[in-house]
C-alpha cells in the first residue's frame, strides 16, 4: 500500500506531498488541483509501461506541464508584501514523481537535455530514477539507481553492482530492464505500478460501444472505457452476491443480467414496476454509469490501486450514499483512491474507518493542502541529480 504521493513542478502541483491511506479522498474547489493531482498519478503509472514521455508529449510538452510560477516564493512574496516575480534559478528545470509504500519506494526526475546534443531540445528526458526500501530515501535504502544512462543496483552482498546495458534518455528502466536475478526490486515495483488502474469520464451517449451488444470474451478486468460491460465474470468466478447487493441498494427491487445472442453479450436490467427488462440503449446515462462504476469496483481481480476521477458524474445525489457504501467495500482489497467535488459522496467515504481526506486550495497559483501545516504530513526527499 502506498503511503505517501509526491509531485513537484507539475502544472500547479509545484512541491506536494500527499498522505494516503486504504481510502482517500482528493477534493477542493474548481481549479483547486485536483485533476492535476490524478493526471500525475496517470503519468507515474506510465513509466512502468513506457509511456511517460509520450504522455507528456500529448499534454503539450514539458514546457506546457511545468509549474509556470516562481521557483521559490519569499516570506514577502507569501504576505503580499511584495509582488510575486521570478529569480536566478537555483536547480534545473525539473518534473518529479514519486511515491513511497510499505515496501518500496520509487522517484522519477525529468528535465530538458543538454542544448546541441539533440534536434528534439523540447523532449523530456529522464536525468534519475531510484527505487528504495522504506517509507524516506536515505542512501542507505537505496537499492536501484539510474543516474542518465547508466543504471546500478546493490546485490545479495549489499555492494553496487553497474548493470551493463545503458538506459536511452527518454526510455524509463522500468520498462528497459528485465532481469530479477540483478533487480528483483525494480521488477516488484513495475509489476505493482502495472496493476493499478483508472477510471475516469464513461461514455454513455447514443454510440457508446457500453450500449450496444458486444462479442464476449471472459472479461475479469473492466477496460478503461467500459466496453466490455457486459462480458465482465463477475457473475462466474467473482461476488455474484455483492452485485445483487449493490444493484439493490441503487435501484431497490431490480436486477442485471446478461442476454447472449450468438456470443454477442449485452446488459439488461430489471426494473421494479416493468414488464420487461430494459436494454443498454434504453437505460439512462446515469444508470449506466452507476453499473460501469459497479463493474469496476467489484472486479475479481482486484488491483493494488483504484483511481477514481470524479465518479459522482450524471449520477442523481441520491445514488451517491449507494456508491460510497460500494467504494468503501472496495477499498477492503484495494488502496483506493477519488477525486470527487461531489459532498454527499465526499461525506460518505469520510464516514469510513480509516479514510484519508485531502482538501486542496491554491496559494498564489501553487496547490496546497488545507491545514498542511496542523498535520502530520509524511516526509519526503527528493534525490539529486
């Protein structure tokens, strides 16, 4: 389980320090951060899959992602005492991700490249990546470290072994370096990075693959976009009961079951009142919706991290108890995470044993956690280049 997010130089994400727990909370007004907050998490998920520079890139850049304010704020600054303005830069140019858990922890640091050395003098590149035992980065937790190219790693006798295959620029070692026998902390690491997954804004309008009959396909996993509903195992080798139970708790006296028309699979629900069941075209955005978040949250195979990005989206407010209730079940197998403005549902997870809430607000542009400085926010270094 994780227990501490860092995000530093990130649109206004510009030195944070997140606590987490089984269940947190993101919240905060409109333009607050907290979109911020979950894109970083998408962009800390892709260097386990090779894909953060290209994510970066699709964001606009490095130079369209990085905090656009000052690179320290004075005393003066903070009281307004004087105008916020720009000085002599102390570090370089820098994006960094990080995250610590019960096991391990992981830091990624990404600048622009050395000016004449390449035409793509825009592209991110990566200066340094560790991984490390415990909850802080100390020198001596270190276990893997990839300094530009060159990456080591300590062996079973503690001392630094150099691993002989070069790392190119813009490649993370999560994805470029393989072996267990030399690394087996970076293989843990990207294996658990790789299991986490996210949930954001379903389609449901007219054309959404989600409402049509699909080819099904044993389907323990629901996809990003929700597609394959219908084909989702629940019913076979997951908690058959739990759905009932959730379906019930949302729309009391229905049910869902899946119709199979040569092999093509699709959602029907069972309305209390209704002759017949309604199909997936018939059903409104809401309640599909609320079926999509069903799918994701009592999925079979659990994955060590659940993001949810504004779930309480076209769902009625009455529907939010139901979901929050759904959540917190999740949150027994998974570390899981919501980024909601929704206060009914914010409400209900903050009920829950153990939950984590995190309010943002922004100071002079940067994001800032509410009341940071009464709590005891978990400690965070970030390493050198």
């Amino acid at each position: 389980m994780l227990s501490t997010l860092a995000i530093a130089n990130y649109r206004s994400l510009r030195d944070l320090i997140v606590p987490l727990g089984r269940l947190n909370i993101v919240t905060g007004p409109n333009g607050s951060g907290k979109s911020s907050v979950y894109r970083a998490l998408r962009l800390l998920a892709a260097t386990a899959r090779g894909g953060v520079i290209p994510s970066l890139a699709r964001e606009g850049g490095l130079q369209s992602t990085l905090w656009a304010g000052p690179e320290r704020f004075s005393r003066a600054m903070l009281a307004g005492e004087t105008p916020v303005q720009g000085t002599r830069r102390a570090e370089p140019v820098n994006l960094r991700l990080g995250f610590a858990g019960d096991e391990f922890g992981y830091a990624i640091d990404l600048g622009l490249p050395v000016p004449g050395e390449t035409q793509f003098g825009l592209d991110p590149v990566i200066k340094r990546e560790c991984i490390w035992s415990g909850p802080v980065l100390r020198p001596s937790a270190l276990l893997v470290d990839r300094h530009g190219a060159a990456i080591r790693a300590r062996g079973d006798d503690g001392e630094w072994q150099t691993i002989p295959h070069p790392v190119a620029s813009f490649d993370s070692m999560m994805t470029e370096f393989s072996d267990p026998r030399s690394a087996p902390e970076m293989i843990a690491v990207r294996e658990q990075i790789r299991s986490w997954r996210f949930y954001d804004h379903f389609r449901t309008d007219a054309e959404s693959p989600v409402r049509l009959p699909q080819i099904g396909t044993h389907t323990p996993v629901l996809g990003d976009d929700g597609a394959d509903l219908a084909a989702e195992t629940i019913r076979e080798i997951g908690d058959a009961n739990a759905l009932d139970t959730a379906i019930d708790d949302a729309f009391p006296g229905s049910r869902v079951a899946i119709t199979n028309v040569e092999g093509r699979f699709e959602v029907t629900m069972q309305q209390q009142g209704l002759l017949r069941a309604l199909k997936g075209a018939e059903l409104s955005d809401g309640t599909l919706r609320y079926l999509l978040l069903v799918a994701a949250l009592l999925t079979p195979r659990p994955p060590a991290l659940l993001v949810l990005n504004e779930p309480e989206t076209s769902l009625h407010p009455d529907l939010l108890p139901a979901l929050g209730r759904l959540i917190a079940r999740a949150s027994l197998r998974s570390q899981v995470i919501v980024v909601s403005h929704a206060a009914r549902l914010i409400s209900a997870l903050e009920r829950e044993e153990g939950s984590e809430s995190v309010v943002l607000d922004k100071q002079l542009g940067a994001t800032r956690i509410v009341d940071a400085d009464s709590r005891d926010l978990p400690a965070w270094k970030w390493p050198a280049r």
